[in-house]
C-alpha cells in the first residue's frame, strides 16, 4: 500500500522533498508502534497528522494526534510519536534546520534496540 525511502521495525518512511535548508516526509507508523525516545541536534520538526490515532510526546509532555492535530519539536528537544489505533497512524513531518541524515538522532530509549 506504501512506498517507503525506508523501512523501519515501527513502520517507514518516504522523503518526499529535499532542500538546503528543509526537507518533508511521509511517516507512517503501523499499530501499537512507536518512535524511539530521541533528540536531534541540527534539525526541528513539525508533525502534521493525517490519518489515524495516538500519542506524540516532547519533552516528557504526552499529547494525543488524530487527523488534522500538528506538533512542534523544537532544536534538541526530546520527543516521539506513537500509534495507539487499530490502522496505520500517517504524519507528514518537515524538518527545519541545517542537516537532515539519520545519524543526526541521539536514542534516549528504543523499543528495538537500536543505539
């Protein structure tokens, strides 16, 4: 049903454009998945919910999503994102900032194991 850039144990991801100073993707989260705990250093980011539920946290402050719900994750902030429905929960996320690669993630927990 998805395209996914990359899969991930929580789901995948599609990036869906790239820029010098921004870049969009598509994240979609299976159910009862969810997020590592995590912090990055050189990018900001801003979920926008399209469809499904659950729980985004930043900053240890839980917040429920559904369709049309946004949040703001600010420069090293820690966060993560959660799907507590039953169907995929799918956000759209833009990261700000001035280097968007995945080594650019600091794990402060992993449901996989992953450091």
């Amino acid at each position: 049903m998805y395209t996914f850039t990359e899969e991930r144990p929580w789901g995948g991801f599609e990036n869906l454009l790239e820029a010098d100073t921004y870049k969009v993707k598509r994240l979609v989260l299976t159910p009862g998945q969810r997020l590592s705990y995590q912090r990055h250093t050189k990018r900001a980011e801003h979920w926008y919910t399209v469809s499904g539920t659950g729980i985004a946290v930043v900053d240890d402050t839980k917040i429920p999503i559904q369709p049309g719900v946004a949040v703001d994750v600010g420069l090293g902030v820690k966060h993560r994102v959660g799907n507590t429905g039953n169907e995929d929960l799918v956000l759209i996320e833009i990261q700000t900032g001035t280097y968007f690669g995945e080594d650019d993630i600091e794990r402060i927990e992993d449901d996989y194991d992953r450091s």
